[in-house]
C-alpha cells in the first residue's frame, strides 16, 4: 500500500506540477526505520553534517524517466 501511495504523489507531482510550477524536487522526512523503503522509492540522503532523528531524504523528478 506504501508503495502505491508514494507512486501516485511522485504521478501527481511529476506531470502536473512540475510541468506549471518548476517542482523539481520530493522531500520526505523520513523515520530512520523507513529509510530502506524510500531508497526502494528511488529516494537518496540529504547530506547534513549532524546526526538527524528524521533523517531527510529527496528525489529528482526532473531525472525520472517519462
């Protein structure tokens, strides 16, 4: 059901966001246990320099394929 849910946010803001208001990026502020599924997803880490309790994690759409 996760995966179905974050497919259809990444559908609904790669064609018709991004096209009419230069979205390029998803965050998620995920919980440390949750990081493997956004990976998963095709998410990657934020670099921060300090040790997050919700680590945050992005994804390009501007790079998915059409």
């Amino acid at each position: 059901m996760g995966e179905t849910l974050v497919d259809w946010a990444i559908g609904i803001a790669s064609q018709h966001v991004m096209p009419h208001v230069g979205c390029r990026f998803l965050i998620v502020d995920s919980k440390p246990g949750s990081v493997s599924f956004y990976k998963k997803q095709g998410f990657l880490l934020v670099n921060t320099e300090t040790e997050q309790e919700n680590p945050l994690m992005y994804l390009d759409i501007g790079k998915l394929p059409e």
